[in-house]
C-alpha cells in the first residue's frame, strides 16, 4: 500500500483503480538497511526527525553550547528556522501532538 499510494488515498478510489496501483507497485530493494520508505516517512504529511544528543563527558558547558550552536547553524543555513508555534500546527494537522521538550525547527515546502 505504502509504495502504491504513499498515504490513505486509496480509500477514496475504486476496487479496480486500487488493483491497478497495486500491481504497478514495486518495493524499494532492500539491502543495506539504511534504505527510506518514503511513503512511509511522508505518509501523514510532515517528516518528523529528532537529534538526541547522548552523553560526552569530555564536553563542558562551553562544549555544549558549540555543539548546540553547530546544529543551529546547519539547520537555518539549510532554510529551516525555530519555530514552536508552527511546529505544533503542522502536528496537530497531521492527527499529532508535540512534546513540549526540545526545539522544533521548521522548513516549509518548496
């Protein structure tokens, strides 16, 4: 269903405009495990990535805040931008909700 549709389409068509989908499909191959199923990712509109930064006992303060500040920059330079209000509506869009905890930056479609 994920690679003939890529979202809940399907129950708007016909037994037989589904059958045809379906047929036409083809899986993404497997292999390496690092393959997306974009169908699925993109399913419910937004794609939804978390960074989680683990524990490095060599990084102080001071590290922390470099580190923190590298993703910003990657991330805004890149079109996206901080914004926790829009974040939310786009979940709430999607039949989500948001944690309240972390920063959500958004990038709008192109």
């Amino acid at each position: 269903m994920v690679e003939a549709f890529g979202g809940d389409e399907w129950r708007a068509l016909g037994a037989v405009a589904v059958l045809a989908r379906l047929k036409a499909a083809t899986r993404s191959p497997g292999g390496s495990g690092h393959d997306f199923r974009y169908g699925e990712l993109f399913k419910d509109g937004p794609l939804d990535i978390t960074f989680g930064f683990g524990f490095m006992e060599e990084l102080d303060a001071a590290g922390w805040a470099a580190l923190t500040q590298e993703m910003v920059t990657a991330l805004t330079s890149r079109g996206f931008r901080e914004d926790n209000r829009r974040a939310a509506a786009l979940f709430a869009a999607s039949g989500r909700t948001m944690s309240g905890d972390g920063r959500f930056f958004v990038k709008g479609a192109r």
